[in-house]
C-alpha cells in the first residue's frame, strides 16, 4: 500500500455505525455531566475559602479529592469520545472494547465515590505516597485502598482499550511510526497531505498514554501494598516520581485527543482541507518526546532530585507546548481565515479552544522555570495555569464536539439565544476564574487550603462568583446536549 492510498475512510455496517454512534454519545454525555457536577464542588470549595459557606476541612479535602479525580476522569472518558469517533473512520476499532471501557470506567467511577463520601478518604487525587496511609485517623485504609483500586482499574480499562487502538492502527498502517507520519517525514515515502491528522494524533496519545497508565499501575500497585505491608517501604521519590509522570501524561493527553475535533471540523465548516505535512508530522514526533520528559517540573522543589532532570525539564517545558501549538494554532488560523465560515457555536468553542490552549501554556510555562517555581511552588498560580488551559481550551474542543454532534455546526439557522448566552456566561465565567486563580498565586496564596486568611478572602469571593457564570453557562451546553444529542443522527 502506497501512502497516498492510506486516507480512505473505512465502511461499517449501518448497526456497526448506530451503536458506535449510541457509544459516543454516551461518553460524552458521562463526561459533561461528571463536569457539571465537578464545577459545583468547585464552586463549594471557592465559597468555602470566602467564608460564603461554612464546610468542615475534612469535607473540604474530600471535595477536592473528588473534583480532582472527577475532572481527569471525565477529561478521560470525553475526550477518549471524541477521539475514538474520528479514529474509527480510518481504523477499524471495536465498539464492543469501547463499550467495556466504558463499563469498568463507571465501575472505577463507583468505588472512588464510595471511598470519598463513605469512606472519608481525602487525600487528593494524587494520592502522595506516603499521604494515604498516615490519615491520622481521617480515614480508614480501606478507603484509601478503594480509591487507588478504583484509579487502577480505569487504567486498566484505558490499557485494553489502547490495545484494541494500538491493533488497529498496525492492522493499517503497518507500524506506529508509519501512522504517526515518520517515513514520510525521514523521506521514506512521498508524503501524503491526506494521511489523517486523527491518526497521527492518535498514536502519540496511545504510546505516551500507555506508558504514563503503566507507571500508574505500577505505582498504585506499589501503594496498595504499603497499605496492607507497612514494612514494604517504596522510596517515596521515586513514588512520587512515578505519580507525576502517569498524572502528567494522562491529563495533558487529554488535549491532544480532543484536538482532533479542530482538525476534523474546521475544515468542514470552511470547506479547506487540512493538510498534514513535514511540519505537522515532526510537531507531534516532538510532543512524544516533550509531554513525557518534562513531567519533573511537578518535583523542582524536590531537592534530593537529580539536577539534570529538572533542568532537561524546564528546557523541554519551555518547549513542550510550543511544537503542536504552533501547528495547530496557525493551521486553524490559516483555515479559518477570509474563508467566510458560519460562526456557529460549535465553530466559536473550537477557535475559542486555540486561544484557551495557546494563552494557558504561557503561565504554565512561567511556572516551569526553576527560578519562579521558588516562589509559585503550590500557590494558586498553579490552579490557575491548568484551570486556564483545561477550562478555555480542552473543554471547548469537547463541548464543541459535542456540538457538532447535534448538527448545530452545519445548521443554516442562526445562532440560538440560549446557546449564545451559555457560550458567553462560561467564556467570561472561564477566564476570571482562571485569572483570580493566576492573581491569587502572584500574591503568595497558597493552593489546597481549606481556610483562607481574612487577606485572601475577597479573592475567593470573586472567585466564587466567577466559578457560578461558569456553573451557568455549562447548564446551557448540558442541556441543549441532553435535549438534542440522543436522537441525532450522524453528521454527514
Ligand atoms: C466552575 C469551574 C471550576 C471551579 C470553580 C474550580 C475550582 C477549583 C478549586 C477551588 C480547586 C482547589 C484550589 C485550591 O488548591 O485551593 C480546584 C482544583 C482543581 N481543579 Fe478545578 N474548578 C473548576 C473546574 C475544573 C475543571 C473543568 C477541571 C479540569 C478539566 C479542573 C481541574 C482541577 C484540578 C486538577 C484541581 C487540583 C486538585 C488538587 O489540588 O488536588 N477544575 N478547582
Ligand atoms: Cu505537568
């Protein structure tokens, strides 16, 4: 097969194509709801901090244990929609794995809750060894071990599920370099504009997703057994090591799954293509490198730390959101520019998601210098930066799939009222949270706190008003989805 064979679409049976149409949506609606839900303990917590509402510090922690993990999983099981629907164009997926996936995700979903709100566990998302065996009697060991047990068998569904990808795409493409564009790039082959951007994405977010759920698992399994065998000490660094990779990749991935939304989409609602070329290819052969290498910036004030991995990861950091950014970014621009495209709400939340990505990697990237990591190190710049690029930018590509998937982005009708009024409640509702976030770090308050200083509360109240526009805006997107999403059919 010559590369310029490789982009056509692949047939399914009309049921094979309803029930993967039923899968995706169910994926999406999931990870919208679980959002929704998320942003209201958000909101708690801001309320909290502004002394607007009075919450123990242990149901405190136990919501921002919940919010964290509930965010990433639903970041997960969303953007996995989003990208298993445009891989299976051009691979031949099954939906059977997609489905089971989804099952052990909910299953996973199920025992984390039980370990957060029966079992009191409240030792964030990340579960720091040696944090969730020391409660000082906050919570039990069962519920710290039902928590890492529930984080351990979503990635061991995200595992099969990226097996079944990882089979497909070698069923294709013959190799994964070959499907992320290599021998096109090395000049092994002429390149092809047509090979499928879903498919390049796609094998970057399987290999590094795989390794990060790998180290995940080994790293959860390590704690599990600290938890029933204290004398099995791991070396805490390493521990933490190991946490921060997995929890990097994972969320991170996130994005470069969902953005395969902005290449699939932008050029229908433009009618220009978009091509991948040399550029693109070496972009996302970079990120493979980049996404993983620079997780250290997580441990720069770990000082035990080995000098050359924090400073090989300010220098990848500094780099890492640039390759596909810049690819990305200029290719929307390129095909949205003077191209007359309809500015629907679907459009509108997937060039919003260029900014919110492009404009969140900046105070990311601050933080990531050593020098400023001294001083920002847990303080709200932290949220700041990953709420900035996570609420502007990835939540925008899955909600603006989302509402492709209606039919909004190809209906001729004009904009509805109800969705310009979320659009705007959520853009605006976005951006202060993420800039009090920003400001609150400049100004040395520190992140995870229950209780704020009296100095510090009027920025949670802004804050709080901030995250309910959010809150508003995404009760207009989850319900235009809840009405229109189950009985539209496939976009043609
Ligand atoms: C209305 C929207 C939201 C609000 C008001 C909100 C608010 C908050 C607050 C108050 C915290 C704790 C900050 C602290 O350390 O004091 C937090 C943490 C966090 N949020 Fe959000 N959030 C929102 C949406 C999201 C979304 C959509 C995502 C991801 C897609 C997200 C990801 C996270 C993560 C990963 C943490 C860290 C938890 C930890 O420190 O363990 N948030 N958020
Ligand atoms: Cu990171």
């Amino acid at each position: 097969m010559s590369a310029a064979e490789t982009s056509g679409k692949i047939e399914y049976s009309d049921s094979v194509n309803r029930n993967a149409l039923i899968a995706v949506k169910a994926h999406l609606i999931a990870g919208l709801l679980v959002f929704l839900l998320m942003m209201l303990g958000g909101l708690t917590m801001r309320a909290a901090q502004g002394t607007w509402l009075e919450i123990g510090a242990d149901l405190f922690y136990q919501i921002m244990t919940v919010h964290g993990v509930g965010v990433v999983g639903a970041a997960v099981i969303a953007s996995t929609g989003v990208q298993w629907y445009f891989l299976r164009q051009y691979v031949r997926l099954s939906n059977g794995i997609f489905w089971t996936n989804f099952i052990i995700f909910l299953t996973g979903v199920v025992m984390i809750l039980g370990s957060i709100f029966v079992g009191k566990y409240g030792g964030a998302w990340t579960f720091l060894y040696p944090l969730p065996a020391i409660s000082m009697g906050a919570w039990s060991n069962g519920a710290a071990a039902l928590f890492q047990l529930g984080v351990l068998i979503i990635g061991v569904g995200l595992l099969i599920l990226y097996l079944d990808f990882g089979r497909a795409i070698l069923a294709r493409y013959g190799s994964l370099a070959r499907a992320l564009g290599l021998t096109q790039l090395f000049g092994k082959e002429p390149v092809d504009y047509k090979h499928p951007a879903a498919v390049v994405a796609s094998t970057m977010v399987l290999i590094v997703n795989f390794l990060g759920i790998a180290a995940g698992a080994v790293v959860l399994v390590m704690g599990l057994i600290n938890l029933y065998y204290p004398e099995f000490k791991p070396d805490a660094l390493l521990m933490k090591n190991l946490i921060y990779f997995f929890g990097h990749v994972i969320i991170n991935a996130t994005i470069y799954a969902s953005v395969i939304a902005v290449y699939e989409l932008l050029p229908r609602f433009t009618g220009r293509p978009w091509k991948t070329n040399k550029p693109f290819y070496a972009a996302w052969f970079a990120i493979v490198f980049m996404v993983m290498g620079v997780y250290p910036h997580h441990l720069m004030m770990d000082f035990p730390m080995p000098s050359w991995a924090l400073i090989a990861a300010q220098i990848l950091s500094f780099g890492s959101g640039i390759p596909v950014m810049v690819v990305t970014g200029y290719g929307a621009l390129m095909i949205v520019y003077r191209s007359g495209i309809k500015w629907s709400t679907t459009a509108k939340l997937l060039v919003l998601s260029m900014f919110g990505w492009g404009a969140g990697v900046v105070p990311a990237i601050l933080d990531a210098m050593i020098t400023v990591n001294r001083t920002f190190h847990n303080t709200l710049w932290v949220p700041g930066h990953f709420h900035f690029y996570l609420l502007i930018g990835l939540l925008p590509m899955i909600i603006g799939f989302t509402y492709y998937l209606t039919g909004e982005g190809d209906s001729k009708e004009e904009t509805k009222t109800v969705d310009n009024l979320g659009f705007y409640a959520y853009l605006i509702g976005a951006f202060m949270t993420s800039m009090v976030f920003l400001a609150s770090g400049a100004n040395s308050i520190p992140r995870r706190w229950a209780a704020h200083l009296p100095e510090w509360v009027g920025y949670a109240q802004v804050g709080t008003v901030a995250a309910s526009l959010v809150v508003i805006g995404m009760l207009f997107f989850i319900v235009r989805a809840l009405v229109s999403l189950p009985g539209a059919s496939n976009p043609r």
